[in-house]
C-alpha cells in the first residue's frame, strides 16, 4: 500500500515523499508471505471495483510502471458444498455480471475438467471468472518502489516511526528511530500493524492481526506434477488456477514443480505470532487430501505464516481521519489488500491531492465503525 501510494503520488507531481520501513526490506512482512492472488470474485461492490481497476494496471504493469511482476490469469475456481452457498454465490455473480466482470457458474463436473484431479464428492457447483490469477507480491512492491523513486520519492528502510507528532489538531511529522521527519500528512499504511501506528497519535484504528499459514508440498516423485498440459487425468492442475473450497476455506494453486496450499483455523485468536503452527498441518492435511487426492502421497518440503490486518467488517480502511487533520490510512484489507493496492494507492492519492477519486469510498471510511458498519466482505478465504 505504501509503495502504491508513494507511485501515484509522485505520477501526480507530488514527489515531497518519503515511505519509511521499519524492516530492511520493502515487503518482508505480510505482502511478502501471501498467496499472491488476485481475484473480482467479491461479495462486496466496492471490493469488486477496487478488483476491476487494480487488475486492469496488474494487466500493464510492467508497460505503465516499469517492472514484470509474474502475472498468470488462469482463474479462480470458487467449490461449492451447500446449496445456501450455492445460492449466495449465484447473487454475487449477478453483481459482479453486472459491474461488467465474466463470472461463469459451473456444475461440478465442469469443475473438475477445469482442475484435474479435484474430488469433487460433496460439491453442489462452482464458480469461475477467467481474468482472475496470481501475481508476484515482491514484484508489484518493489516495481511501485522503483517507479516512485524514480520519479523523485524516497524510501527509508530500517526506520521505525516512534511517534506521530502533532499540534493544533493536525500532524506535523514523526519521529523516528533515525530522527524526525516534518510533514503535514502522515499516512499510515502499516499493515497488521496499523492500529499501532494509528495509537502513536491518539486514534484508535479497528485493524486487528490475525496469523495465517502457507505450506509447499512436493510430490513424491520428482517432477510427477510438471508436463501435465493436455491430461485429463493429471493429479493436480498443470496451470496456476487457484481453486478455493469455500465451505473449509482450503485453497491451492500450483507453485513451481510443487503446490501452494493453506486453510484458515476459525480458532486462530489475534496477535503478531508468526511461528509456524505445525500441530495445525493435520488438520489442513485431512481436508487437503479429501479434496485434492494427490497431496495424499506429497510431502510438504516447508511452509511459513503470515498476518491478515482484520477490520470487523472485514473492508479495508482508506481516507483521512475527522479527528486529525493530515492523518490518513490505507489499511485493513483483511486478506485481499496486496490485489487491491493499485486502486486503493490511486484513490488515497487523488484525495489528498485534492482530486475527486471517483470512487464510493462510504464503504472504506475510518469512521464507519463508530455508526455500526453494515454490510462488508464475506469472501474472505
């Protein structure tokens, strides 16, 4: 977010910027641990706009910004298992349809033909939308970073903000681990650790850390998973699609000569431990295997965690604070923030310089909460 923001600041004109790092690389923490996916499949109107456009720049990145950023759009392929979910997501598909987003519903044969090697003994059907991928999270940060730079911005790493100094009801700087830093606009863009940043000047940001887990397997027989193009009885999908069970939130999708797969504990409690949880595999395994057979006879070769920055409503947060002037957020994604940074950059941008953003942000508002926010996000995986 903060290297988004930095990009389309500079592309404005506004080159008087500064992104500071606490970590000694850009991306260490949750953008670097995720997934990589990018999605329209969304329950939320404003998520699936934040989708379109930011998939829109991921299709030219490196002709508008600069940098190959691995971009695959093999899909998403959303099972099925109940008919209540079944009927949720064909509402969805009617809103996403609408918005201008192909979102086809498939039976789960289809599915299956989409994905070999799937099980697909319990699903009702499916969705699918042909423009969603995966993308590389180091190469989008580091391509905005660059391009920022390049266009006069400064980044700073291993300097940590101790303090958000103000006066007079507005923001005059922060202090730092390196010394203090005048400015009339400080933008909190910290991630799982926003609601720290945000007490350093007296607010209180609803983002919440919650610890997610990442595994690579590997077959057993090296490279039985490669050269599967064509094969309708290949073990696991030859391509990139990401294929999500929505009922256990178990997803997978093709890493290399291996597979990326994870799945959220609805026990998980919020905090910053990032130790892998190694007693939490089993679980993960069992629904693994039951819906991809192929993982039976795999061996996971390493796996780390990662951060989800969680808002109650499950939307992220992005515009200025009422109760400080020239302080901004652009945080709380909940899961879905490294796909959305394109927009979301865009839009804080053009309001702070002053711009119309063309863009509903009532649903993104730090305020919402203290009115009882309706609504939010249900796709949440």
């Amino acid at each position: 977010m903060g290297a988004s923001l930095a990009w389309h600041l500079a592309r404005r004109g506004l080159t008087d910027v500064v992104l500071l790092e606490r970590e000694p690389a850009l991306g260490a923490a949750s953008t670097g641990r995720n997934a990589g996916g990018v999605r329209h499949q969304f329950s939320n109107e404003a998520n699936i706009r934040l989708s379109i456009e930011s998939i829109a720049l991921f299709e030219q990145f490196e002709q508008e910004v600069g940098s190959p950023i691995d971009f695959h759009q093999h899909g998403y392929l959303f099972l099925l298992s109940s008919d209540a979910s079944m009927e949720a997501f064909r509402r969805n598909v009617a809103l996403q349809r609408a918005l201008g987003v192909t979102v086809d519903v498939l039976t789960p044969h289809e599915a299956r033909h989409l994905a070999p090697g799937l099980a697909i003994d319990g699903i009702v059907g499916a969705t699918f939308c042909a423009k969603d991928g995966i993308a590389d999270p180091n190469g989008v940060t580091m391509g905005f970073a660059r391009g920022a730079v390049a266009l006069g911005a400064e980044v700073v790493r291993e300097c940590e903000v101790t303090a958000v100094r103000t006066s007079g009801g507005r923001v005059v700087g922060v202090a730092t681990s390196r010394g203090p830093i005048d400015a009339p606009i400080v933008v909190d863009a910290a991630g799982a650790w926003a609601g720290q940043v945000a007490a350093l000047a007296g607010l209180d940001v609803a983002v919440a850390p919650l610890r997610r887990h990442i595994f690579i397997a590997q077959p057993a027989e090296p490279g039985a998973w490669e050269h599967l193009e064509g094969r309708s009885d290949a073990p696991v999908p030859p391509n990139r699609i990401m294929v999500i069970d929505f009922e256990t939130t178990f997803y997978f999708h093709r890493e290399g000569a291996g597979l990326l797969f994870g799945m959220g504990d609805p026990a998980e409690a919020s905090g910053f431990d990032t130790t892998v949880r190694w007693d939490f595999l089993p679980r993960v395994t069992e629904v693994a295997v039951s819906r991809l057979p192929a993982l039976a006879d795999a061996s996971v070769s390493h796996a780390w965690a990662g951060l989800y920055e969680m808002t109650p409503d499950h939307n992220p947060i992005i515009g200025g604070s009422r109760d400080l002037a020239g302080f901004y957020v652009i945080a709380g994604f909940s899961g879905h923030g490294f796909q959305h940074s394109p927009a979301a950059g865009r839009i804080l941008a053009d309001i702070i310089t002053g711009h119309d953003p063309q863009f509903d942000i009532a649903p993104f508002t730090l305020e919402r909460f203290a009115a009882g926010a309706a609504g939010g996000e249900h796709y949440v995986v």
